[in-house]
C-alpha cells in the first residue's frame, strides 16, 4: 500500500465501524419486540377468533402450500396478529380490524357462500376477483385495508425462514455483474 491509500484506510474502517454500530442499534431495537411476540395471547388480543379462521384462510389462499410450504406453514396467520398488535396505532388497528370484517364480508359474497369453508377453488376465484378490483384503481380508498394486509403478510412470508430459505433459493454470492439477462433465468434467488 503506497503513501496514496493511508487517507482512504481510516475512512474505510470508520465507515466499517459506523454500520457496525448501527447493525447493532437497530438489533437491540428489535428484541424487546421479538421477546414480547412469544405469547400466544398477543394474537388474540389484535384479532377476535373468527377473524384468525379468516385470516387463515385468506393467507393460505395468497400463499398456498404448493412444491414448497405455503404461508400457514410459515405461521403468517399468526405472525400477522402479533405484529399488528405491537405496530398498530389505535387508528391503524381499527381501521384494519374493520378492513378484516369489511373482506370477510365480500369474499364470502363472491364464493356464494362461507369463504373460509369454502374449497381452495372457490377461495382462489373469489380472491381473484377482489384482487382484480382492489389494484384496478390503486386511488380507490375502499381496498386500503385489504391492500396493506396483503402487503404485510407477503412481506411477513418472504422474511420468514420458510420464505427466505425453502421459497426463496438463498445465494448469499450471487456471482458476477451481468447487464443484459433474462429474468426468467434468473429463477427464484435473491441476496442481501
């Protein structure tokens, strides 16, 4: 290393320290959060039981078991009332709780009958069809609700280890730079 690069050492170890120590703030930020998400109540608190066999039903409609497990497998249903419960404003809660009443309503009215009862057939066509509606007009404030609780639970299933690791086709080196390739060869990896 020459007389050039000594400027450019120090500023790469303090850049090094510097996100080491953010890493570590947001981490110890996080363990009061991840400690209290263990009992059980907590997800009964946020959401009544016949909501739960809702949401239940309705991740496992979003994110069914297929060649690799799906989101109940990955416990969104439960993870989706635990975070909701420690993240929630009063506003947001209620608002999302009324969404949760609001989408059972309309998903049983589009199965013709009891969506959670419903076979996974009849779940997928009525999910569809209010999928269809609620990202035709991303402006329509109607389907805010059911927008964001889908958002969280794909979220919730992605960063899940069963998401991450059995989905997902973890590449912790993903390889070179490559400007011009096919995303459909690219499969499902991904890297942080």
């Amino acid at each position: 290393m020459g007389a050039q690069d000594a400027p450019f050492t120090g500023l790469a170890a303090n850049r090094r320290q510097l996100f080491a120590g953010l890493l570590s703030v947001a981490t110890l930020a996080q363990l009061p959060l991840l400690g209290s998400c263990s009992a059980p109540e907590q997800n009964l608190e946020f959401f009544s039981q016949e909501q739960l066999r809702f949401i239940s039903a309705l991740v496992d409609t979003l994110i069914p078991a297929t060649d690799t497990p799906g989101a109940l497998a990955a416990e969104v249903d439960v993870n989706l009332g635990k975070f909701l419960g420690h993240w929630a404003s009063q506003e947001t809660a209620l608002h999302l709780r009324n969404a949760v009443s609001d989408l059972h309503r309309r998903l049983d009215e589009h199965a013709g009958s009891d969506f959670v009862a419903a076979g996974a057939q009849t779940r997928t066509m009525a999910l569809s069809a209010i999928d269809q509606m609620a990202f035709a007009q991303p402006s329509d404030e109607r389907w805010d609700g059911y927008r964001t609780l889908k958002e969280i639970s794909l979220r919730l299933y992605y960063t899940s280890k069963i998401g991450a690791t059995q989905e997902l086709r973890y590449d912790p080196v993903p390889g070179g730079f490559i400007g011009d390739f096919p995303l459909a060869d690219a499969g499902r990896n991904w890297a942080t």
